[in-house]
C-alpha cells in the first residue's frame, strides 16, 4: 500500500490467480491514473478500527506468548481510545445518525475489544479488578453496540442505506463480539464460585450471549450475501457502478470478521454447556467457509493495493477480521486438540502485524505529508 500511485508496470498478483478469479466473478480494477490525496478525517470514531485492531493484535500476542509485544500493543491501544475520545469530544464528528452507524459499530467493537485484551494480559498484575473493567467494557461497548445495529437494520431493510458496501456489516457483527466478550466473563464468573447469585447472573450472561450471537448469525450472512452478489455477481462485470472502488478495497475483509468470531464465540458456548464437539464442528465448518472468504479478499485487496490506493481509515478494515479468524482458529485448536491449528492461527497472526504495520505506517506517511503541506503553506504566506 502507499499514498500514492506506483506505476502501472506493477504486476498486482500471478496472471493466471487473478484470470482464475476473474472467470469466478471477482472483480478487478481500472489502474489508477492519478495520485489520490489522503482522507484524514478528524479524530474520532472513524478511526476506531484502529483501536479495534490494535486491541485485538495485543490479546492475540498474549495468547501466543509474545507478552512484551502483547503489553507495548495494549498501550497503544489505551493511548488510541484516548485520542479518539478527546478527538470526538473537540470535533464533534461524526453525529450520532443512523447514516454514519457504521462509524460507531466500530466504536462498541474497539471498546469490547479493549476490555477482551485488558482482562487476557493483565488477569497476572490486577487480577479479579481487570475482570470488571472487561464487564463494563462489555455493558458499555454492547449496549453501543446493540442501538447500532438495530438502527442500521432498519436502514438496511428500508433501502436507506445507500449502495451496497462491506461496511454494513460492522453494526451487524456487533453483537457477536459483545456476546464473546460476555461469554469469557461468564467463564470467569463461574470458576468464582457456585452459589445461588452466581447460577442466576452466569445463566443470565449465557442466555443473554447466545441471544447476541443468534442476532448476528440470522442477519449478517444475509447482508453479505447482497453484498457480493452487488459486486461480484453478474452484474458487475457490465455496470461500472457494481465495481468496488480501490479504496473501499480494505473493506471485503470485513465478512471474515464474522466468520472468525462466530468460529471463537462457538468454543467458548461449547465449553459452558458441554456441548464441546458441537463447537467444535461448527469451528471446522467455519474453516471451509472462510477459505473462499480469505481468497477473495486477499486477491481484491492487495491488487487494488499494490496499483495505488490513497490512505484512509478503511485501511484498518484488514486487520480485525484477520485477527477475530486468527482467534478462532486458536480456541479450535484448544476445543479440538490439534496443535497444527495453532500454526496456522500464528500464520494469522503475522498477516495481522502486516496488515496493523502496513495501516499504522500508511497513516503516519499521510498525516506527517498533510503537515509538511500546511507549513509550506504558512512560509509561502498562503492560507489554507
């Protein structure tokens, strides 16, 4: 990826990977003939999914056992939901409109995810403390979580969405990750103690989690569906409206974030009710399906990448739903004994810290190139 556009003597990917895909209906692009100047919206929720990713990747390193990695990840990510908090504090922006649910999905993921990697890393040096900072991440990211989705369904089912795009899947998914996060605190809970008030809040957070997880599953495959039949269906080889513009590439990522978080949220259901081999099989059934997934996204994304695509915050559309597959396949590999799982979850793992190395230096090329702009206006007396 860069700011700007490279030449178009790039080859993307192997001629004949993207004539096989082609002849599939994935898509290809035009090649960009212009440079593109970067989109840096204010801080704010639009970059939330940098917090999403940047959490995620720091649960996912203390899993593997990179804990010096998994702390410094964590930091950024505290240092992250502050500058996006005072950024919307100062800024304002966006509103909190049902057009823009979209921004704010990412936000409620980017809060469960950080009391998910808080309670994973510190559980050692806080013990019992960071579980309820996990819960109220939960009951605050959920709750977020919950309005956004069934705002955005509504615009999904009025036609008032706009055109098709993989980003109408973020309030959907929403409650899926929220119903994960509350599964691992119903674990805690339960390993507390056995009491009558522990019974009655674990079957609560249970029912309550399947309930979330159920909302995501009947609704989001739906919506995916529409939306790549919209871009890679028929039609879209004849409309040029029906092809994904490079820039919104980063987004067909997205469907693999359900994928993998419906494949983790599976074990952890399986090993509160005893139905392990249940989750298990539903994790391989998710493999399969993710495979076609995973193709498409790499083919689209990185062909439109490597021939030129301005930065924005779409860019971090790749890291958490590689991170949530990258999380599944682990828990798999625990429900199911097989060690080889976990190999190709740290396979995961490192296409993870590309794609947050690669969004996290797109980033910092663009803001300091604005910066350099602004002051070369200020010396040459211009305004701006």
């Amino acid at each position: 990826m860069g700011v700007s556009t490279p030449s178009s003597r790039i080859s993307a990917l192997p001629s004949s990977l993207v004539s096989t895909l082609h002849s599939l209906g994935v898509p290809g692009y035009v090649k960009n003939r212009r440079r593109y100047t970067a989109v840096l919206p204010p801080a704010g929720p639009a970059w939330a999914g940098s917090l999403m990713g940047t959490a995620l990747t720091a649960a996912l390193l203390e899993l593997h056992g990179f804990v010096a990695g998994a702390r410094a990840m964590l930091l950024i990510a505290g240092v992250v939901t502050a500058i996006i908090t005072i950024g919307w504090l100062v800024y304002r922006s966006p509103k909190f409109t049902p057009v823009v649910m979209p921004a704010w999905a990412m936000v409620s993921l980017g809060v469960v995810s950080l009391g998910s990697a808080s309670s994973t890393i510190l559980v050692g040096s806080l013990g019992d403390a960071v579980w309820w900072f996990h819960f109220w991440c939960c009951v605050i990211g959920g709750a977020l979580g919950l309005v956004t989705c069934v705002v955005y369904l509504r615009q999904l089912i009025t036609g008032r969405a706009g055109t098709p795009t993989f980003s109408w899947g973020l309030p959907l998914v929403t409650p899926m990750v929220t119903a994960t996060a509350g599964m691992r605190f119903h674990d805690w809970l339960a390993s507390t103690g056995a009491d009558g008030a522990h019974g009655v809040w674990t079957t609560l957070i249970l029912l309550l989690s399947m309930g979330a997880f159920l909302l995501t599953l009947l609704t989001a495959p739906v919506v995916f569906t529409r939306v790549y039949a919209y871009y890679l269906g028929p039609r879209s080889r004849r409309a040029s409206q029906h092809r994904l513009e490079p820039m919104a590439a980063p987004t067909i990522w997205i469907p693999l974030g359900i994928v993998g978080q419906s494949m983790a949220c599976a074990q952890l259901f399986g090993a509160a009710t005893g139905w392990v081999r249940t989750g298990v099989v539903y994790g391989f059934i998710m493999c399969v399906v993710a495979i076609p997934v995973v193709l498409t996204a790499v083919v689209v994304h990185y062909q439109a990448a490597l021939r030129g695509i301005s930065y924005s915050p779409t860019w971090w559309a790749s890291t958490f739903p590689v991170g949530a597959l990258c999380l599944g396949v682990h828990w798999l590999s625990d429900s199911s004994g097989l060690a080889w799982l976990d190999q190709i979850s740290v396979f995961l793992l490192v296409i993870l810290l590309f794609h947050a190395g690669v969004a996290t230096l797109g980033g910092t090329m663009a803001i300091i190139a604005r910066m350099v702009r602004r002051v070369h206006a200020v010396a040459s007396g211009r305004r701006r």
